[in-house]
C-alpha cells in the first residue's frame, strides 16, 4: 500500500530547480524588505531616546522625573492613537504611499525638538508626533513586508521589522553616548528619516495592493521587479487575484467576523501576543536602561551598559533572521518567553536583595539579566507578534484586525512606561520586575496552549488549522506525489 509524500514550502522549490523552472530571486525581495524597514530604524531611534536624552534634559532644563516620565511614555501614547487608522489607510492610500506619509511626523517631531527643547510643551508635542508615526509605520510595514514575499522566505523577511528596530536602538545609544547636547542629538537623528523617504521612492508598491485596485500590469511589473524577470508570475498572480475575490466575496461585517472560528482564534493569538509583549515589560526597560544601570552601580558607564545591550539586542535579531524558517515560530517564541522570564527574575531578585545587603559582589547581575532579557526577547517575543498577524489573519479582517491589535499593544506600551516609575516608587524596583517575570512565565503557557506553527503554510492551511481543521491543513493546497517504492 502507497502512502502520500507531502513537501513543504522549501521542498516545492527544490522541485522547481529539478524540473527546470526557475526559481524567485530572493535579492530584489531582501533590498524591499531592508529599505521599507529602514523605517523602523527610525521607531527604534525614537524608542531609546529617551533613555538618553532624559538625564540631559533634567540636568540642563530642571525637568521633573513625573514630566521625564511623560516625555518617555507620549511616544507610546501617540502610536496607539497612530495605529488605528493606519490599516485603514494603507488600504486606500497602498502600503508604500502609507509608510511615505507616515514618515513625516516623525520627521517633524525631531525638527521641534533640536529647536524647541526648552519649552516642555512642545517636547510633548513632538514625542506625540513621533508616536503617531511608530503606530502607523508598525502597521504598515509588516503588511508590506508580508506581501511582497515570496512564502519560501516570508518568515525571514518578516524578522526585519524587529531587526532594523534593534538597529535603531544601537544607533541611538551610540549616539546618546558620545553626543550630549540635544539639539545636535536630534538633528542626526533627522538624517535617517530623510534617507527612508529618498530610498523608498525607487522600491514598487505592493503587488497584492495593485491587484485589489484592479491595477494588473502595475501589479505584474511590481511581481516581475520582486521575484526576478525569468519567473513565471502568472500562477502566483492568479492565486493574489483569486484571494482578493474570495475575500470580497466573503466580506462580512464586523460582529460576523466572531462568528468565523478560524478568525476568532486569530484574533486571541495575536492580541494575546501583542498584550504579552508589552506586559513583559520590555518598553520599561528600553525607555529606562540609563536609570536602571545607575540604580545597579556597576563598573561600567550607564552608557556603555546600554550600548552594549544594544548590540547583543542586534545580533540577536539577526539569529532569528535565520532561524525563524528553520526552527519555526512557536519554538523561538516558547524559548524566548521563558528565558524572558528568568532574566526578569534575576534582575528582581538583585534589586530586592539589594536593600539588605551590599549589592557590590553582584553587580554584574543587572547588566548580564538587562542583556539576556533584550536578547531573549528579540529572538521571539520581539519580531513574531507583528509578523504572525499577517499569517493567522484572514484577508479579509486582516486590515481592520491588525490594526485593532497594533493599538491595544501601543496602549499597554503608554501604560507600562508611563507608570513605571510610580510602580518603582510605591512596590519597589525589585517587585516590580518579579512582577515582569510573573507575566513573560504565563505568556509561556499562553504559547504552549493557543499558537499553531505557521511556518511554511498558505493562508488556507493556517485556516484550516486555527478552525481545527488538522487534516485538511495537512493536505490543503498541498503538493501530493504518490511514491509507490514506500509502503505503509
């Protein structure tokens, strides 16, 4: 008796080579992923600011530790005002012209601070500025990213968005490092901005935005332009135009959606990831790594503590680069929840430890728990929950949905770091970050009990799968060949 030999992804481009037809070019697809994501640079630019620019601010315009606090946690505050009308918006303006527009206010935010610092107000203003560019940016360039790969390599280019944000982060530390006065930290930090808007201009927009404009020969030369001139893109182009039609087909209202289990288990996977990511309480710990390396006493400089965290943060970002289509999403988020959670617990321990006895023998603790939580969180927690939404949700509740979850992950984000620094003061440093761990060990559960791997599967697989549908998943849209030398 024969038994079906189901190939994955990965093997049905193996398959292509043996039969001769040619394969996409991955390199235009990774230059589109890079430079879209040149905009989250600029997020993580924007995010680790204030760790810097805090202390200067306090030094050279008397700013209160309740205004610094505001200063750190508006930009949070403003992405998730940012973030729910960018759906929206990248479906009627594309992808492309979305991220363009977004750009700008964030662009502006650091023009008013190099300028304007002195005046409190308009600090506020800019970091609002700032945050309602991230909310829009952290919509749309995932949903760009997404759609302009090629599933062989989906997973890795999704890790970009988390990568370049790492980046960001680094470059900024660096810069808080070596630069003290804010209006030339500022205006550096304008240059990039201006950098993604010049690059962008000559990457095409989305092929799959095109083919819902009914724009077909753009949607092609766009096709053409990612996978290469010598791929044959009419059957891929014919699947795109086939989804869309179904989706409008199938358009239902709001509340109908629930209705859906498929979508329903979409839902509570990707805001229970979105909500986990900020209650682990990594915001707190990227506005606020200055503070809590001078709370530690360590040999190093806050500065160097942080630049150094940058940089493992980085090259962390880029193992997952290459892991995620290996490994797969569920495992990298499992091992990243749970190595979260330690780090946390150490950290907590060292700071509640610390008032009842010499915290000097151990001060290598906050830099080495800071660094593997950063780490730990960068190969899972960190790039996974914005590249999954695209995966688990439907076309259809895909653009309303993702933006809904990007929002309440922006508003847990203004909570957290707004109130950090209250929940220091009235618990103390140590509870507080026992408290983290608590929250990063549950999100292991929520992992082990509720996500599906994604890795490698159509959007009708991963249907089939969050409807509990496991052996239809198997088989749906799957290439079956019947090998008669294997016997059941």
């Amino acid at each position: 008796m024969t038994r079906p030999v189901l190939l994955s992804e990965h093997s049905r481009i193996a398959l292509m080579h043996e039969s001769g037809l040619t394969p996409p070019r991955k390199a235009p697809q990774f230059i589109a992923a890079f430079v879209s994501t040149l905009s989250a640079v600029c997020l993580g630019m924007v995010f680790s600011w204030s760790s810097s620019a805090i202390p200067i601010l306090e030094k050279e315009f008397a700013i209160t530790t309740a205004q610094g606090a505001w200063v750190g946690s508006l930009v949070t505050l403003g992405a998730f005002v940012g973030a729910i009308p960018a759906g929206p918006m990248a479906q009627l303006t594309g992808r492309k012209r979305a991220l363009q527009i977004l750009i700008i206010p964030l662009l502006s935010s650091w023009i008013l601070i190099a300028f304007f610092c002195k005046y409190i107000w308009v600090l506020y203003i800019a970091r609002f500025l700032a945050g309602i560019s991230s909310g829009g940016i952290s919509v749309a360039a995932p949903m760009y990213v997404t759609e302009l790969a090629h599933v062989s390599i989906r997973g890795t280019l999704g890790t970009f968005f988390q990568v370049q944000i790492t980046i960001g982060i680094l470059f900024e530390y660096l810069l808080g490092d070596i630069i003290s006065d804010i209006r030339t930290l500022s205006l550096i930090s304008a240059v990039l901005p201006v950098v993604f808007l010049l690059s962008f201009a000559f990457i095409p927009e989305s092929p799959v935005y095109l083919c819902e404009k009914a724009k077909l020969q753009d949607a092609q030369r766009s096709l053409l332009w990612f996978r290469g001139k010598d791929y044959e893109i009419d059957d891929e182009l014919v699947k795109i135009t086939e989804d869309i039609e179904e989706s409008k087909r199938n358009k239902t209202k709001l509340f109908e959606i629930f209705k859906c289990k498929a979508t329903y288990k979409g839902l509570i996977i990707s805001f229970g990831l979105m909500a986990f990511q900020q209650l682990s309480g990594v915001n707190a710990v990227l506005f606020y790594t200055n503070k809590i390396f001078q709370q530690s006493g360590g040999s190093l400089s806050p500065g160097q503590c942080s630049i150094l965290v940058g940089a493992v943060q980085v090259i962390a970002s880029l193992i997952t680069t290459v892991l995620i289509d290996r490994a797969g999403r569920k495992i990298l988020l499992t091992v990243s929840s749970l190595a979260m959670s330690i780090c946390l617990a150490a950290l907590g321990l060292y700071f509640y430890f610390s008032n009842f006895m010499n915290p000097r023998a151990l001060s290598f603790v906050p830099l080495v728990s800071v660094t593997g939580f950063m780490a730990s969180f960068s190969i899972g927690f960190g790039p996974i929950p914005w590249m999954i939404m695209g995966e688990i949700l439907s076309p259809k509740s895909r653009t309303f949905l993702s933006s809904l979850a990007a929002s309440i992950n922006w508003l847990l984000a203004f909570l957290i770091t707004n109130q950090f620094a209250n929940l220091v003061n009235f618990v103390g440093i140590g509870p507080t970050f026992l408290g983290f761990s608590v929250i990063c060990g549950l999100s292991t559960i929520f992992v082990l009990s509720l996500v599906e791997e994604t890795k490698g599967r159509s959007q009708k697989e991963v249907a089939h799968l969050l409807a509990g549908n496991y052996q239809s998943a198997l088989y749906s849209e799957t290439l079956i060949i019947i090998c008669p030398d294997i016997e059941n």
